[in-house]
C-alpha cells in the first residue's frame, strides 16, 4: 500500500504509530539554534551539530545531561533541571515546522482506515501541545509520552506496545516510522514494521546499518520516477545511493530519455518497479531484442522478450564467473549486488517483460553492473526507441593531398588531417619507420568494401589482412581506403597495430564530427536479435574517451583460451593470431574506446579471427549511427553522462 506517494506499507497495516521530534516535527533545526542561547547563562561554548543530532532522541534530561558531558561542562543537577525547563519552554512558545509530506501521509493513512497514534520520548502533554501547535493533532487518534506510568522509555519496547494495544491492533499489523537508532531499536522489539526516516537525529546510513528498519528513507515527500524525450542532458537523479541513481541513468541514457528520479527509499523493488511502468507506457515496437553492454574490463550479454508469463530478470555467467560469488561481492555504494538483480526483476514484471542476462567479464564490480544495466538500456532502446534514419549530407570532396589541420583540432606529432566531416576522414601518420595513410567514407548507395595496399620487406606477410578488412568494411557499411609503406620494417605487429591505430583515430575524429552534427550512439555490437546471443564471436565497443581491449571465453579458463585463440596460431594464410590482437589494441587506442570480444565455447583461431572483425564492422556502424538524442554532445561515457 503506498501512502501520499511516499511511503509503502504492507497490504495488512492497520496502524501507523509515529516518532514525533524529527518525523512528524523538525525540532531538531530549532535546537540547532537554541542549545547554545541556552547554555550561555552556564558556559560560553561552542556545540558541535553532530554533538547535538547525535543525541536528539533522547528525553530531554538525558539529552542535556549526553551534551553537556560531550562538550565538557559539569553543570549541578539544579543547571541541568534549568536547561530542561528553559527547553521545554521554548518548545511550547515556537510554532512548530511540519515535515514535508506529514499531512499528506496523515490524510492518505486516514483514507485508507488505518489508525494512528504519535510514540513520543517526551511528557505526553507536551507532545500534545506541540501537535496541537502544528495543526495535526486532530489527525492522531491517541498519543503515548514517555511520562506514563508504568512504562519503559525508547529504546526498551513499552512505548510501542502501548500504542498497539490502545489502537487494538497487533503490533505485527503496525508500521512504526522513526528519525533515530534508539527509537527504531524500541519499535523492532515491539515486533511492529520498522521504518526509518532521516530528518533527524539519524543519517540515511546509520538508520541503514542499525540492523533495525525494514525500509529507509530520507524524507516522507512523494517519490517520482519519469520518462521523457526532452534529452538525455535534461536529468535529475536523486536517491539514496549514488551507485543505484548510476544504473537507473544507463537506463534512461541508453534510450535516449530525459529522467526525473526523485526516490527517498532503499525500497529497489519499488524503484524497479515505477521505473518498469514508464517502460510499459511507452509504445513497443518490437516484441524481442538483444544486446552487448560492456565498459571497460565488465560485459554482459542481454535478451528482452515481451512475455507476461515469463516477466522477470534470471541470471547466468560465463565459464570466467562465479555467478553466485559476483552477486554478493560489494559494488561501490551497495554492500552487495543482489538489490540490482531485485531492481531489474521488478522492472521486467512491472514492464511485462523476460529479462535474461549473461555476465561476462568481471575484474571490477562496479563496470561489470554498468555492462548490465548498459545492456539492458541498449535492449529496452531497440524496442522502444523508434529508429532514426540517416539525414543527407552534402558529399565530402576528395582529399587534396595537402595536410591540413581543422581550426581547433589538435592533431599529434607525427598526425595530418587531410579530411574531416561527419560522413568521411583522411590521414596520415608518419613514423621513422613506416607511413599509413586511412581514407574512411560512409558507403551510402556505393558497394561498401576495402581496398588495401601494403608495402613492406620481403620477409613480413601479412596479406590476409586486407581480406579481413574488407570483411570489416562491409559489415560497418563503409569505404576504406588503406595505405602502409615501410622503409624500415622487421615485425608485422607493426603493421597491424598502426593500421589499427590509424582506423580507429579516423573513426573517432568522424564520429566526434558526426555527434556534433547529428547525433550518434556512440557505442554498438552485433548483438542485437535474441538470436545473435548465438553467434561464434559477439564483439561490442564503446567510445569511452580511453583505451580498453578485453576478451573473454565463455567456455573455458583463460589459460586455455590465451593458447587456442590468441597465441601462436596462423591464419587466413599468413596472419599471427597475436598480431590480430595487436590491431585490436591499436584499433581501441587509435578510438580512445573500449573493445569487448565474447567467444563462444569451442570456437579456436581459425573460426573465430575471421567473425571477430565483421562483427567489430557492426559495432562500428552502429557505434557512427544517429541518434539525435545525443546531439552536439563528445561521444564518451563521461561526456554523455556529465
């Protein structure tokens, strides 16, 4: 049951039994004000907020004797009973300020026939006098203060097993919802539902950590989860954990959509759950999909299926993971990941769909969730998002030869520019040992393809290169042009590895120009049916603003795979396996991007190297696809994010 858009409560509540100091009323800021006028008859100190929220909770004569203990000052019992006195005083004269959402929350609580009662640490006059004072006693139906005979104050359970015994209620049927540890101490020992709220004596994380609530929250205001198309820069991401607004923004990043995330919970479930019927109210295209999430060393493989009967997030790894392990390993912010699984379960049955996912890479936690959630954005994109098509451009004139350099474009030593616009680059690296000259142009209606000219010693042979070029060059829908002479030449990684370099710098400086006048992913694979989760090889690449290359063998342990993929295979005629993988480094340095390569299980060298360079061409092409989402933003993680 949710209450004034903000608090969830169990279906069976029948009572809701409220703290009042810094729950219901925030005394807490006026006491930040008042210990020190107070004290000043007594002593001329300084108190520390922390020294003063620390101790809130506490009835007034234990919080004045705890304060002035804390600070130093042995004050008589006659100055200490002053301070009370004078406290209790101030209260009764000030007009009290009410937390946002508390009259919501009483007149929602009342609609729904629930009873409600204030537990207070405080005489029970003077808490009915500062509810009157607010304008919300007329809302409680019975008030419990911590001057009733027979009664144990907070932390010890009395006070609320009070209060559910006068409402004729089981304390397992009451929500108890308190600002401090002691208080969420005596409602848990009571056996009621403990909430905790921070507006007051507790932070977020103590009440947390206390082992005590059930549920946290930083305020009762209503919570607010919304999807939009206003742009992906037009955001705002407010919940409780830094880490958890992270993923809920690769989401909303991912498919294109403006976010307004205001959560005052750890209530995931729930989040899940909101944000899975925004999903549900937008209009479906299609009714499956697929997708490779990665950054860096963490990966993950998605499928989406439209299935009420099956709706819901299920788990599986690759060879390279413990499945169980990595999902109760701490994850920055959260202490372990399982909330991110309950998060995406809710959000799937929320949204009517079958969310299946495949980690693959795992070094770091934290990059591994983003591939997920990364993942599951890109999937929910490709049935939701509808597909944009390329605008015409004007036609890029051939290259004049002359190196020029675009005003405000640096280029490295050793760099020329000779083209650059969104649709084609040209350039030039010049070494002491070697020239590669890269000419890269959008296909459009032309047969898309590479010509390759390589000229080296006699004693270096790597033509099969340009056959796997041309494999790249049709799968990305481009026309590529290469050239590699050397003077001085004694190793063919040379080769690779430059030509990998001078592509993928070429691409970076026509997607920069193509995200500024249009707007691009950014990122891509080939995994984009349900179906491609199949395929031999699944590459996927993403423009990070920084190098990362990574493969990862879903069959086998990673020794295994070094010696039959990577290390000390030939193929495609004269090609070294090592040296593919030297253009791949290349490539994602040349990129400044990260390159995640998936193997299936079984798939060696000779099978894999050549679906390893047609699928890095569909990431490509999706990666330099418009997306006017993203426009006149850097193709980055971090730029995109910011």
């Amino acid at each position: 049951m949710l209450l004034a858009d903000g608090l969830v409560v169990p279906d069976d509540t029948r009572a809701l039994l409220l703290d009042l100091d810094g729950v219901l009323i925030d005394t807490l800021t006026m006491d930040y004000d008042l210990v020190e006028t107070l004290l000043r008859p007594h002593a001329d100190v300084a108190v520390p907020r922390e020294v003063i929220r620390r101790h809130f909770a506490y009835a007034l004569p234990d919080f004045w004797a705890r304060v002035t203990r804390d600070v130093g000052l042995d004050l008589t019992d006659d100055a200490l009973a002053d301070l009370v006195a004078r406290h209790e005083k101030e209260r009764r004269l000030v007009t009290p300020v009410v937390h946002a959402g508390v009259p919501e929350l009483l007149r929602d609580a009342r609609a729904a026939g629930l009873r409600i009662a204030v537990v207070s640490n405080n005489p029970r006059a003077d808490v009915a006098q500062l509810l009157s004072a607010a304008g919300l006693l007329d809302g409680v139906d019975e008030v419990v203060g911590n001057d009733e005979e027979g009664l144990r104050k907070k932390p010890a359970p009395d006070p609320y097993l009070a209060a559910a015994a006068r409402l004729d209620c089981p304390p397992s049927s009451c929500v108890a919802v308190e600002d401090s540890v002691l208080g969420l101490e005596s409602a848990s020992a009571a056996g009621c539902h403990a909430v905790g709220v921070a507006t007051g004596s507790a932070t977020f994380a103590e009440l947390a950590a206390s082992g005590h609530a059930v549920t946290c929250y930083t305020s009762l205001g209503p919570r607010r989860v919304r999807l939009g198309r206003e742009g992906i820069t037009n955001k705002v991401l407010d919940t409780p954990n830094d880490f958890v607004s992270h993923m809920v923004e690769h989401i909303a990043w991912r498919l294109g959509c403006s976010i307004e995330l205001r959560w005052t919970s750890d209530d995931w479930v729930e989040l899940g759950g909101a944000l899975g019927r925004e999903i549900a109210r937008m209009p479906r295209l299609r009714d499956s999909s697929a997708a490779l999430g990665m950054i860096d060393d963490g990966s993950a493989e998605v499928r989406l299926r439209a299935d009420a009967a099956r709706a819901g997030a299920r788990f599986s790894a690759s060879a390279q993971l413990d499945l169980d392990w990595f999902l109760s390993v701490r994850c920055e912010q959260l202490a372990r990941g399982g909330p991110l699984v309950e998060m995406l379960d809710a959000l799937g049955r929320a949204a009517g769909l079958d969310i299946a996912v495949t980690v693959g890479g795992f070094e770091d936690p934290h990059h591994t969730w983003e591939g997920v959630y990364r993942a599951v954005g890109i999937a929910l994109d490709r049935m939701y998002t509808p597909p944009v098509a390329e605008p015409a451009l004007p036609e890029t004139p051939p290259a004049t030869g002359a190196a020029v350099e675009p005003a405000g474009r640096a280029v490295e030593r050793g760099w020329s520019v000779e083209t650059l616009s969104p649709v084609a680059a040209r350039l030039r690296r010049e070494t002491a040992e070697s020239v590669v000259t890269i000419d890269v142009r959008l296909a459009g209606d032309a047969e898309p393809g590479a010509e390759v000219s390589i000229d080296v010693a006699d004693s270096v042979s790597v033509t099969g290169l340009a056959g796997l070029l041309d494999s790249y060059a049709h799968a990305a829908g481009l026309r590529l042009t290469v050239g590699f002479h050397a003077s001085r030449l004694s190793s063919s990684h040379v080769v690779t590895e430059d030509v990998g370099l001078g592509l993928g710098r070429a691409l970076r400086g026509m997607a920069i120009e193509r995200m500024s006048e249009l707007g691009i992913y950014g990122a891509g694979s080939n995994v984009r049916d349900v179906d491609d989760v199949a395929r031999p090889v699944r590459v996927g690449l993403s423009m990070e603003g920084r190098k990362f290359w990574k493969y990862v063998p879903f069959g086998e342990d990673y020794p295994s795979f070094r010696r039959s993929f990577l290390i000390g295979h030939t193929l495609c005629g004269d090609l070294f396996s090592e040296d593919l993988d030297d253009f791949v480094d290349g490539f994602a340095g040349g990129l400044q991007a990260s390159v995640m390569v998936h193997v299936a299980p079984g798939v060696g060298a000779e099978q894999g190297w050549p679906e390893v360079f047609p699928a890095l061409g569909e990431a490509t092409r999706e990666l330099l696809s418009v997306n006017p989402y993203r426009r006149a933003l850097a193709p980055g993680v971090k730029a995109t994010l910011a």
